[in-house]
C-alpha cells in the first residue's frame, strides 16, 4: 500500500490532504515541520511527499534535495500558497514532480498524486526487469545531491544517442561528464574525439573537422581524415562550442542532421555514424539573440541537457575531493600521506571558488608544494591570496551583521539570487586580480594555473576590467 507523507505547518491543509489520499487507499502521515519531516523520511519509507514551501522551521525547497536522497527516494510534490515564478523553476529543476498551489482543485492534487506513483511504480517494475551495472564516473568526485542528480542524467542520456548539451562555469568538469555519457553508452569501445572550439585555427577548422583530399590546399601533401570521421561509431565533442565560428555553424548543422560532409577538395561525401556531445560555459541564448550564434543549431545541440553546479553550490563535496587529489598528488610526488586540520577544511569551505574543482585542484597541488614534508595541513600552507579573501570576507561579513539590525537591515536585503551573484562576481574579480599578480601578468602562465583558454581569460579580463599587463 502505497505511503505519503504530508509535511505543511497549516493543520487545515494537513487534515484535508490526508483525507484525500486515504480516499484513494493509500496511508497519510502528516508532520508540521522540516525537522520533523527529514526524521520521517530517514525513518521508514514513503512513495510520495507532499511538501510545503513556508515552514516555520524552514523552506521546503532546501529540504528538497535531502528528501530525495533517503533510502525511498520518493516523488516529490511542492505545496504553497504562494505561486511564485522562480520557486516553481528552482523546485522543478530540483528534481520536484510537481509544483502545486493549495487553491488547486482536489481533482488537479489526485491526478499529480496518481501520475507520481504510477511513474514510481513503472519504475520500479523496470528496475526489476534490468540489471542495473554501476556507473562508470572517472574522476567525478562527490556524493553531494546536486552531483548525483547530474550523474542520474548522465545513466539516462547514456543508454540513447540523443545530442547531449552540457553547460556549466568553467572548472566544473565538463569533459568529465562528456567521457562519462561516452563510457556509459554502446560507443564505449570505440574513439572519443575532443573538439576544443577556442584552439581551432580560423584558417584551418574546416580541414581539422571535415578533412581534406591530398593537394586540396598548399601544404596538403596527403589526403587526412578530419576529426568528424574520427569519431565514426564512438563520440564526438565539441567543448567551448560557444566559440564555434559562425561561418562554420551553418556547415555543421548539416553534419548534425545528415551525418554526411564533403572533406575539402574531394566530389564525394562521407558518411560519419557519431554521438555529439557538446559544452560550454557562455549564454548561448544570449549570443543568439546577439547574432553570434545560429539559433536552429542551439536548438540542435540542446536535445537533452544537463547543468553541472559550481563547486560553491556543492559544499559537501570539498572534503572528499581535497582527500582524493592530495593522496593522488602525495603518490604521483612520492610523498607520505597528509592529514587535515579542521581549520584547514573550514576554510577551503570558506572560500567561492570561481574556478570550480579545476581551481581547487591547483589550489592543492601549490599547497602541497608548501607543505611537502609537514604531515598535517593547515590554514597556514594555502596561498596567500586565498587566505586573505577568506578573512576579509568573514571580517566584512561580522561588520555588517553586527551593524544592521531591524527593519532597516530588512529593506536592504538583497534577493537570494542577487547575493549569489554578488559574492560570484566579487570572488572571481578577486581570483583574476590574484592570478595576473602571482603570475607577473604573464598570460601563459596564467591559462596554464587557472586551467582558462587564452580567448576565456582575454574576456573575463575585459568583464572585470582587469589590467593585462601592469
């Protein structure tokens, strides 16, 4: 018998909802806060949760992905008395089922509640049906819900060769993801070609991709096949597709919807049988609406997408990717293995991280370079910059905390959205202002440490104003 737990502070809605799904057969349970309603789902096992949005402990919303990750991992539906755009869209992209309001009819509630269970069902007949093998996730560390919801995306896109678009900040571990729908999918015996949009030459991109015949152009001294055929039954990926050229853009549409090209020079065409998986970090609706990008081909790319989060948004995962990159650097150094200070943690915790785990990752390895023979790490062994931005910020944080009280500080409260980009862009004008300085303004250097292409780099500068040279 199907079980649903009921969690909503207002006893009316409590009552009323419990009435209707034991009408339909199935057990309510109602609880009236957050806590309490975490208690229940790690207590015993639920199909669905109702949950409300304003609790007096909380917002439902946070608790969202803690509920999803118990033991039952139920279907979610949100309740509120207060529709709201951007809640709806947060719940949804959360993993949510539904995003209900309470004025709904009860027809609209039973028919969310009976969809739910009938997918969980189906789900779980399915589950039983097929042996479901462990994913394979090279180097994509973290058991944080935010990463687990991006790894049940890449076992779905896996198992189809739908076009699969991965977006997310730089550092966040796109290709990661890219080979992981590549080594979970039927094309994992054979090539995974990497298409790095920022590095092709303009003079040369068409022949890098579609090849050319021996004598095509000066220097063509014997016939190439391009990077496209290369990928003939395996996978092929475009990062940073964002800097495709847009002369090329229309050509490789054509590719997408034929998988047939002409390599350069030749009077027949070629066929290439080739999952495409793309990546960027740019705002590609935006470049379309600046005529920077074809829009019919953004529409081809986009046929299943998934949103890696910054490395701030999955906190949790800090610890266990400093545990797993310091001892894979104390082996590749010969080095015996370090232990943590809490403090040491805290304050990688602490800080924004704008350049994502690629940042964290560099972070470690110069950290360890410092401490290479001290067995325990500390606060004290990280680099400069980053422990002063972290001070500074708890400093200014205190300040402000201290000196805002009242309706005053009420009114002067940011959006949640405007406060992350707030912290977001300070942080990573911090971080650009701190790499040209330690690297001497040395461009090369400063691609190689933060892990950014030249083209990247240039435009970040440019956004935060940041001098190139002194």
């Amino acid at each position: 018998m199907p079980r649903i737990l009921i969690i909503d502070d207002d006893e009316t809605m409590c009552a009323t909802l419990a009435r209707l799904v034991k009408r339909m057969g199935h057990v309510a349970v109602c609880t009236t806060r957050c806590a309490e309603g975490l208690a229940a789902t790690a207590a015993e096992d639920f199909d669905v949760v109702f949950l409300d949005v304003r609790l007096p402990d909380g917002n439902g919303l946070d608790l969202l992905p803690r509920i999803e990750a118990a033991g039952s991992a139920p279907e979610v539906i949100i309740m509120t008395g207060f529709g709201d755009p951007n809640g709806a869209e947060l719940a949804i992209k959360s993993g949510a089922w539904d995003y209900i309001e309470k004025t709904s009819s009860a027809r609209d509630i039973t028919l969310s509640l009976e969809r739910a269970l009938q997918y969980r069902l189906e789900k779980t007949a399915l589950s039983g049906r097929h042996k479901v093998s462990a994913l394979k996730r090279d180097r994509i560390i973290g058991t944080s819900p935010p990463l687990n919801a991006c790894l049940d995306q890449v076992a779905q896109a896996a198992g189809s060769d739908v076009n699969v678009f991965i977006t997310g900040e730089t550092g966040t571990g796109k290709e990661l993801f890219a080979r992981a729908v590549h080594d979970n999918s039927h094309r994992a015996g054979h090539s995974f070609i990497v298409v790095d949009c920022t590095a092709l030459p303009e003079t040369l991109v068409e022949s890098l991709l579609f090849g050319h015949e021996k004598g095509s152009f000066t220097g063509a001294e014997k016939a190439r096949d391009g990077l496209v055929r290369q990928a003939h039954q395996g996978t092929l990926f475009l990062d940073e597709v964002g800097e495709l050229p847009l002369t090329l853009q229309k050509a490789f549409l054509r590719v997408l919807q034929e998988r047939r090209f002409r390599p350069l020079g030749s009077n027949r065409e070629v066929e290439s049988d080739f999952r495409l998986v793309a990546a960027t970090n740019r705002n590609l609706d935006q470049m379309v609406h600046n005529g920077q990008f074809r829009e019919d081909l953004l529409y081809r790319l986009r046929s299943y997408l998934i949103e890696l989060p910054p490395l701030r948004e999955r906190v949790e995962d800090i610890t266990v990717l400093t545990r797993y990159h310091i001892d894979q650097f104390c082996e590749r150094y010969h080095l015996a293995p370090k232990g943590f200070s809490p403090e040491f943690l805290e304050m990688l915790k602490s800080y924004a991280w704008p350049g994502n785990v690629r940042e964290l990752v560099h972070t470690l390895e110069r950290t360890l370079s410092s401490a290479r023979f001290d067995p325990t790490l500390f606060p004290k062994h990280l680099p400069t910059p980053l422990r002063v931005q972290v001070t500074r910020a708890n400093v200014q944080q205190e300040t402000e905390t201290g000196s805002t009280t009242g309706i005053a500080s009420l009114q002067n409260l940011p959006s949640l959205h405007e406060y992350r980009e707030s912290i977001y862009n300070d942080a990573e004008r911090q971080y650009l202002l701190d790499l040209m300085s330690l690297t001497d303004f040395h461009i090369a250097e400063a691609c190689r440490l933060s892990g950014l292409s030249q083209s990247r780099l240039y435009a970040l500068l440019k956004k935060h104003e940041v001098p190139r040279s002194r």
